[in-house]
C-alpha cells in the first residue's frame, strides 16, 4: 500500500473511521456571513465610486510616479539633520511625557482603588477625571498642550 493510503486510513483510524473517505468538503457560510460579506462588497464599491477612484486615472498617473521615484534616487542628504534633529525631540518628548505620567498615574490609581481611596466621593471623582482623560483623544491634548509648553518650536 502506498503511504498516501496509509496515512489516510491512519488519520480515519484515529477518527474512528475504518474506511478511506474522501476529504471534507467545504462547508457553506451561513446566511447571516453571506448577507453582512454582500453588504461589506456594496460598502466597499460605494466607497471607491465615492472617493473619485479611477483606474484610467491612477494609469494616466503612473508616468508621474516613475517621476518622483526618479527624483528619490540618489536620496537628497541635505535635510538628514534637521529630521534627525527632529526626530529626537519627538523622542525626547515621548519620554518626558511617559514619565511624567507615570509618576503621575500611581497616585491616581491609589485615589482610584476601591481598597485604597480615603473616601468613596474621592475615589469616584478620580475614576470620573481618568475616564474623562481617556476619552479625550491624544491628538487632542497634543493640540491643547503643545502651544502652551513648547512655544519657542512654533515660531521657528
């Protein structure tokens, strides 16, 4: 017997079959996947007629994209600093502030807990408060906060 089989009747053996059987077959999606798979392709079609996309139109723009990627190579090293410059400041600001919350976030957590709050209006509030700051999105404390703490890197 040649090993195909072999191996066939021993996966059925260990299934509980004795006879070599035809592999599973797939099985069909229920009308629930069907209707919401349809529903996403109409979305998805919607969308690009909605957003202008046109295949003419990014063919047409294809000598156009040869252009730019002509214009990268050899990359322009002039500005490498100043984005390297750049860089590290996003980073250092990223590890100012990840600091800074943290040692600002033990004590809140400790006003937070159940088991740990003085009192339940202050635990509470400060559940209130850090559920207030989580909703806020970062762009938008980015755009609250850097004005006011960095005012010498807007004006350059």
């Amino acid at each position: 017997m040649d090993k195909q089989k072999e191996n066939g009747l021993m996966n059925n053996a260990i299934n509980g079959q004795t006879t070599l059987d035809t592999p599973m077959r797939f099985e069909r999606p229920s009308i629930i996947t069907q209707v919401l798979f349809a529903l996403f392709v109409l979305f998805f079609l919607w969308s690009t007629s909605s957003a202008g996309l046109s295949i003419s139109e990014l063919v047409s723009g294809l000598p156009n994209m040869a252009t730019i990627g002509g214009e990268m190579i050899p990359p322009a090293t002039d500005r490498a600093w100043p984005m390297a410059n750049a860089i590290l400041v996003t980073f250092q600001m990223a590890l100012v502030g990840t600091v800074i919350g943290i040692a600002l976030s033990i004590p809140v957590a400790i006003l937070a807990a159940r088991n740990a709050s003085p009192h339940p209006i202050v635990r509470h509030v400060t559940r209130s408060v850090v559920s207030f700051f989580r909703t806020v999105p970062d762009l938008a404390w980015a755009l609250v906060f850097a004005p006011a703490f960095l005012p010498s890197r807007w004006k350059k």
